[in-house]
C-alpha cells in the first residue's frame, strides 16, 4: 500500500524517528474506483427502488427470480457474481497482510482492534432487541461494512482528510468484511454436503500445491480450478461465496510494491472497475427493489429493524471508537502520527454503511420470509444513507488535517526500529 521510495524521515530530536509513506498507485487506483462506483451504486439503488414501486414493479421483481440454468437470476448475481467480489476483498486483503497496514502487527493492531469493536457492538445492540426471537439471525446483518462505498464517501474529501485515515478505514472495513465472512461461514450454511465440501477443499488443496510447488504463475489454471471449488461449494450447503475468498489466497502474491509480474496484483487490477461498475451494480438492482407500502414507517419500528439500524447507525461508531481508545489508552497500540480522534470518530460513523454486505448477509438470514427481507433492507439503506451523510459532514467540518500534519497524503507514524 505504501511506496518505499517515497519514504521521508524526519528526526525529531526523541529516541523514535518520524516516517513518512505515501500512498501507493494501487491503493490511489482503488480509491478512485470506490468513488466513481459509490455514484453509479447510489443511481442504481434509486433506479431500482422507483422501478420496484411504480406500476412496472411486479414484472420487474419478477424477472430476478426466472430461472437460469438451474438457479434465478437473483441466485447467480448473488452466489456466482458476489463470489467474485469476495476474490476481490480476499486479494485486497492478503496485500494488505503483506504490504499494507496489516503487514506490520505495531500498525496493524489498531484497525484490527477497531474492527472487533466495529463487529461485537452493532451484533450485541441486535442481540438485545432480538435474543430469542425469529428475527435473532440478522444479528450479523449490521457487522459488515461496505469498503466501497465507505471509502467512495471518503475519497470525495481527497486531501482534505489525512492519509492515515484512508488507510485506517480501508484496513478497518476490510477486517470487518473478514468478519462478515467467518460469520457466513458459521453460522449461515445451509444443509451440509460433506462429500461436496471435501471435494471443495481438495480443488483448494490443489491450488496451494500448484502456487507453492508447482510455482504456476499463469491465472488461468487458477481461475479454472477456482470455477469447480465454486460449483463444490455451492452443491456443498456451505455459501459459495467463500470459495472466491480461498481462490484469493491461492494465487501467487509478490511483496513487491506494485509488481506488475505478480498474478494476484494483476487479477486485483483487473477486478476494481468490472466490480465497481458492473458487479455491485448489478447487485445493488437486482436487491434494492424493496416495496415501499403504507405501514413502512411501522416495520422501522420492529426490533429487527431497530437492531439493524441501530447498530449500524450507533453500534459501529460507538464500537470503533471505545475499542480503538481502550487498545491506544492499554498501550496496546497508537495512533498514527497525522490521526486524531475526531478522524477514528468519522472513520466509525463511515463504518456504519452497511449497503451491499449487510443485504447480502440479510438474503442469507432470513431466506423465504420476503416481508422481513423486505423491512430489513429498508432500514439498511436508511442506515447506510444516514451514516453516509453523517460521516461525509463530520469529516468535513472536523476532518481537516492535523496542523502538525506536514503532508496529508502521506501516513506518519513513529518507529523505533530506523537507525539515525
């Protein structure tokens, strides 16, 4: 994530050594993406909740759910597409477990524990107003955060937020979507095949062997076999989603910043705009059509929706701040240099855009029961928009870069580690 050569230090006259790292092309790259595709998502989402509650609702709804080659359409945007942004979030986050802020444990631990708090307060705040209920499932709806559009909202402010703040919420939202992903294969698995999950695992065996002794540097034999672990997994019970996840770390990774010759940088390339224009896109149409009814206002009020909103709403922000604070005050970890605690504030009210995840977790949660489907992603967009809003002004007024700050699109920590 970061560019060594742009690497400054600055000794400030202390035992630490003040380092300074740009941002890298790649991450630059992303964040473009994020934003162009955080409009394209929100035109989208309007367009299908217009569609869905005009007098072209009915066969609009129903087009999603005709059948395809054995599945819905709904089914495969949801279980073949998605399955493709998971390989993207996988290789989003294996570069940055090796060269990103999570290649470092001293960086790292902070998004890290920043994270769990974005993860066990919004799933507990559901849990009160559920436990015991139908509706307890969706406790792993407000978990998840959506990195795309959290960080489209984000890149809107360019270099009017410190870089360690974009770093913080990029590692923080992909911990969080990791999360999002453990919990779905847990807890959210359908009838298990364990013929077909072994068969699922063998094909992944095989890609570890390819990358590690056959040192198969070509995509396709991945992308191939990658296919058959999707089609195992899914006639497996488990979500086949997953397997675009395990794909992401069979394939070969360079440390190298930006190496062109490293499969997984050039797939991860080859991903942002296909996922950011087409993929979530297509996601956002073909699962935002929820119908607006006259007792809308009334399934706000629902435990179910009350949990999802305010989890996300309050749960994230709360979460991610009073873990974020406990781990710095323990000496656990420490904020970057260039950070404040009003930017880790904005970093959780952004962190409560749920969008995409948290609908792909509530079709997963209450699978058949539409009219819950239906409130429940009512009150993620709400959430969502909300958070968006919330964020982006926070940010704004109080987002501005520390004066103490010398460049804001570099990330400033201290190491003990650089001899002077």
């Amino acid at each position: 994530m970061m560019e060594g050569a742009a690497m400054r230090r600055h000794i400030d006259g202390r035992n630490p050594v003040r380092i300074e790292k740009r941002l890298s092309r790649s991450f630059r790259h992303f964040m473009e993406s994020g934003k162009a595709g955080g409009i394209v998502l929100i035109i989208c989402t309007l367009v299908s909740l217009a569609i869905a509650n005009s007098p072209w609702g009915a066969p609009y709804l129903h087009f999603w759910h005709l059948p395809l080659a054995g599945l819905s359409v709904e089914l495969w945007i949801n279980d073949a597409l998605m399955a493709v942004f998971f390989l993207l979030i996988g290789l989003e986050l294996k570069r940055e477990l090796y060269n990103g802020e999570l290649s470092d444990l001293r960086n790292a631990l902070l998004p890290i524990v920043a994270a769990m708090g974005g993860i066990i307060v919004p799933a507990l705040i559901h849990f009160l107003l559920n436990g015991g209920t139908p509706t307890q499932p969706g406790m792993g709806i407000p978990m998840a955060t959506d990195i795309a559009f959290a960080l489209g909202v984000l890149a809107l402010l360019g270099s009017k937020v410190p870089a360690s703040l974009k770093i913080f919420l990029t590692a923080l939202a992909v911990m969080d979507d990791l999360g999002a992903i453990i919990v779905i294969a847990l807890f959210y698995t359908a009838q298990l095949s364990v013929a077909y999950l072994m068969g699922a695992l063998a094909v992944f065996g095989l890609l570890l062997a390819m990358k590690r002794f056959g040192r198969v540097l070509a995509l396709w034999p991945y992308l191939v076999c990658g296919a058959l672990m999707w089609f195992l997994m899914l006639k497996s019970g488990v979500h086949a989603t997953i397997a675009g996840v395990l794909l992401a770390f069979a394939i070969p990774y360079s440390a190298l910043e930006d190496d062109e010759a490293s499969p997984s940088h050039r797939l991860e390339h080859m991903l942002h705009k296909p996922v950011a224009f087409g993929i979530l896109p297509i996601f956002a149409l073909a699962n935002t059509g929820i119908l607006i009814g006259a007792g809308w206002a009334q399934e706000l009020l629902s435990a179910n929706s009350l949990g999802i909103f305010l989890g996300l709403m309050a749960g994230k922000p709360v979460g991610i701040v009073l873990f974020s604070f406990a781990a710095v005050a323990a000496g656990v970890c420490r904020l970057p240099l260039d950070l404040a605690w009003r930017h880790v504030l904005g970093a959780g009210l952004l962190g409560g855009i749920g969008f995409t995840m948290s609908i792909f977790i509530t079709n997963l949660a209450f699978t058949g029961q539409a009219e819950v489907i239906n409130a429940s992603k009512m009150a993620i967009l709400l959430a969502s928009f909300s958070a968006g809003v919330i964020g982006f002004a926070w940010l704004k007024v109080a987002g501005k870069p520390l004066d103490s700050d010398p460049d804001p699109d570099t990330m400033d920590f201290e190491s003990y580690d650089v001899a002077k």
